[in-house]
C-alpha cells in the first residue's frame, strides 16, 4: 500500500481548514450580525454544496479552471498558474466544497450569543475586532472546534468533486479516496481496505477528542 494518498489526504484537509478557518469566521460573524436581501443571497450560495450532488459541483468548478475560461485563461496568463488536475486546484475546490462546515456551526452559535457580552465590551472602551477575538470566540469554543473537525473530516471524504478537478495523478492528486476507488475498481480489496481503515481511525480519533474537549469545557464552567 502506498502512503502518499495519506498523506496527501491529510495535507489538502490541513490546508484547506487553515484557509477557512481565515476566511470562514469572519464571513460567520458578517452572516449572524447582517438582516438583508444580499444575506439571503450569500446564505444561499453557502447551502449549494451541501445540496448540490459533488459531481455536479466539480463539473462546474472544472469548467471555471479549464483554460479555456475566462478565469483559468487569466490565471495562467498572469499567474502561470493551473488549476485543473493539480494540487492547487484540489485546495481550492476543496474551500469551496467545504465552506458551509465551516460557516454554519460558528454562525449559528454567534447568532445564539448574549448580546450584553459585546455591549459590555464596548462600554469598556474595546474595538469591535478585540470583542470578536477575546469574548465572542472564547465563548463558542464548542462550536469552533466542531466546524474545524467537520471541514477536516469532511475534506479528508471528498470523492466526487476532488475526483473532477485533479483526476488521479500520482503524488499529487491521487487522494486516499481516489486511491480506494482505483483499488476497488482493480479488485484490490485488502488495500482498499487498508486505506478505508487508516481514514476511519483518523476521523474517529478526531471526532473523540473533540468530544472530550467540549465536554471538559462544559464541565469547567459548572465547577
């Protein structure tokens, strides 16, 4: 069995969780703070992949980076950068695929704070990013941590939007969940098995510590 789906796995869900939770975050606040009609709009978008059949999704994405695009044209004339079937263009589907596992859990609990603690920030004399930082965050740790798991474990399945944007290539965008299609599809159980496994353990492990986490967290408060 070769390691490098693994790892590769691992390192596009690493990298993808970093880039949302950037973006993510900030986007979850705007989203829980704003009533309007362009709300509804960004909501809406943000639900697509959750509803939208994967293929679906990268079949649009590959049609976005294709060169022949106006998109995918411009960023390798400028950028000479591609990102069909290469590792690039998997972060970036990826973002997109995953974006509303980052966004929902971290808005709604935003959305469900107390809004005396802001208020009370502010009378202290604090900036709006200072509130955000040290007393909204702090107070839905529970919530963070949880998107931060479900982005990860949701990037580490990808299958079918993974599988348009970067194929199968070797080393760079052969993925595990590619790698346990090809073994399937070459009657190569066992190693379909192997890589089926290491990603069970590695979600399932995840998933328990955060767990545990949230519910120390709970319990510190009550003590």
């Amino acid at each position: 069995m070769e390691w490098t789906p693994i790892w590769l796995s691992l390192k596009l869900a690493a990298i993808t969780t970093m880039i949302l939770m950037l973006i993510g975050i900030p986007l979850a606040y705007w989203l829980s703070r704003r009533s309007s009609w362009l709300k509804v709009v960004i909501e809406a978008i943000l639900t697509m992949p959750l509803v939208l059949p994967p293929s679906v999704l990268g079949f649009y994405l590959l049609l976005s980076f294709s060169p022949n695009s106006f998109f995918g044209r411009w960023l390798l004339e400028y950028f000479n950068l591609s990102l069909v079937f290469s590792f690039e263009g998997l972060v970036v589907a990826s973002v997109i695929y995953s974006l509303p596992f980052m966004v929902s859990p971290v808005k709604s609990a935003l959305a469900h704070l107390p809004a005396s603690l802001a208020e009370a920030s502010y009378t202290m004399g604090k900036s709006k990013l200072h509130t955000f930082y040290r007393v909204q965050l702090p107070n839905i740790k529970s919530s963070l941590w949880t998107a931060i798991v479900l982005t990860f474990a949701h990037t580490l399945g990808e299958f079918g939007v993974v599988l348009m944007i970067g194929g199968r290539l070797e080393g760079s965008t052969k993925v595990a969940s590619i790698a346990i299609y090809d073994a399937v599809d070459n009657n190569q159980y066992h190693e379909a098995n192997m890589y089926s496994l290491i990603l069970f353990a590695i979600t399932f492990v995840i998933v328990i510590l955060v767990f545990v986490f949230n519910k120390n967290a709970m319990r510190g408060p009550l003590e």
